[in-house]
C-alpha cells in the first residue's frame, strides 16, 4: 500500500480520502453510528480507519428498511388492517398504521440498531 503525503509548512502530512459510496446513510445508518461512537469507540474507530465506516452504515440501513417494510406488512396482516377499512375509517386506519409503525420501529432498534 502507497500513501502519498502533502507537505503542508514544514510537515508532510498524509493524503488520505475516503471511498466514495453513492448510497445514502440513511436514518439507520445514522442511529448505529451514535450508537458506535457513544458504546464501541474502538470498532467505530476502526471502521473509519478501514474506510468502510460509510460502506457498513448504508449496507445496514438498507437491511434495517427492508425488515421494517416487513415487520410492518406481517403486523397489517395479522391484525386485519385493509384497504376497505382505510375508505371506510381514515382515521381508525391513520391510528392503527401508526401504531403498527411505532411497535415495528421499535422491534428494529432492538435487533438491528442498538446490538
């Protein structure tokens, strides 16, 4: 591995930069990375030295959304909440989706966030 150096005054100093990553960190990503920097400074540390920090974020935040997507479509299944119940009640409907969002939001700081 060749590093270049910068001399900047009388210093040389290294010219390092980060690998571009054209996914979003998302507000998953952004969770865990508090997460890391307040509990695992050494692996979050880590991770930035490596590069990866901003690769591991997005990979996690992809994950972390597709399993919200279907904790929340599993917990509509099981308690019954329809599109017909959505025209015939909004705000029932309005209620019970939030409600379903918040339980699954939840269940993933949990699992996937705060581990």
């Amino acid at each position: 591995m060749e590093i270049a150096y910068v001399k900047c005054g009388d210093y040389y100093i290294p010219d390092l930069t980060l690998p571009e990553e054209p996914r979003p960190m998302g507000k998953w990503g952004r969770m865990h990375r508090e997460y890391l920097k307040a509990t695992h400074p050494i692996t979050y540390t880590n991770l930035i030295l490596s590069g990866k920090l901003w690769t591991y974020l997005a990979d996690l935040n992809e994950q972390a959304q597709l399993r919200l997507d279907t904790l929340v479509s599993q917990m509509k299944a099981a308690e019954g909440i329809t599109e017909a119940l959505k025209a015939r009640d909004p705000m029932q409907w309005v209620q019970r989706m939030n409600s379903i969002r918040d339980r699954a939001e939840e269940i993933l700081r949990e699992e996937l966030i705060y581990v």
